[in-house]
C-alpha cells in the first residue's frame, strides 16, 4: 500500500522521510476502522495490544507490567490468546515473551496514537 502512493506519487527518489510520510498518511487512512475495532476490545485487550505495538520483547516482564497497567502476566496472557482467537495477533509468529500483529499498520497506528502505555 505504501508503494502504491509513493508510484502515484510519480517520486522519483525515495527516501526514509518520504516512506514515512506515507506511512503516516496510510495509517491516518485506516484510523476509523481501527479505532472502531479497538473499542471493540475490552480494556484488558486494549492495554495488551498497546503494549505489544510499543514494546519488542519482555512483554511479561513486572515493569512492562506496571508501565501499561496490566494487573498480571496471566491477565496478559489471556488478553493475548484472545487477541489471536480474533485474529489480529499471528498464531503462528508467536514466540515467549513476544508477539506479532497480524497487520503489521495496525501496530503502526497504535504506536503513532498511544505511545508508551498511553490508555483511554
């Protein structure tokens, strides 16, 4: 999608700035629908899903914990497992103490709008 804009965009020399730029405008794009679909969680949903976005490993670790108000490792744990019956964390990709989102802009899209832990 971001190669789509940036062709139509006729640019010529692409640089970081300019991928990010677009990604921006993609993820902006898409805002509705992920908004919508983040209200659709519970809040316990919502905090595991910011934390996965904004952190790369550790998730269960005491501080990532506490840092996104997350009451428990199983807490998370459960958030998560749910998250993927929903399809929106990748089964597959999975490993201890990280995650992966199945649509790698909807990540994007939460660290751009709920940076470190943010919640509503």
């Amino acid at each position: 999608m971001v190669c789509f804009h940036l062709v139509a965009q006729a640019r010529v020399h692409i640089g970081i700035k300019d991928v990010e730029e677009v990604l921006n405008t993609v993820a902006r794009q898409n805002a509705y629908a992920y908004q919508t679909l983040l209200n659709s969680l519970t809040l316990a949903q919502q905090r595991a899903l910011r934390l996965a976005a904004n952190e790369r490993h550790s998730l269960f670790q005491k501080d990532m914990l506490t840092k996104y108000e997350i009451s428990s490792a199983p807490a998370l744990h459960n958030s998560i497992k749910a998250l993927k019956g929903k399809g929106l964390l990748d089964e597959e990709g999975s490993t201890k103490g990280r995650v992966l989102f199945d649509d790698p802009l909807f990540a994007y899209w939460l660290r751009l709008n709920f940076p470190y832990g943010e919640v509503s």
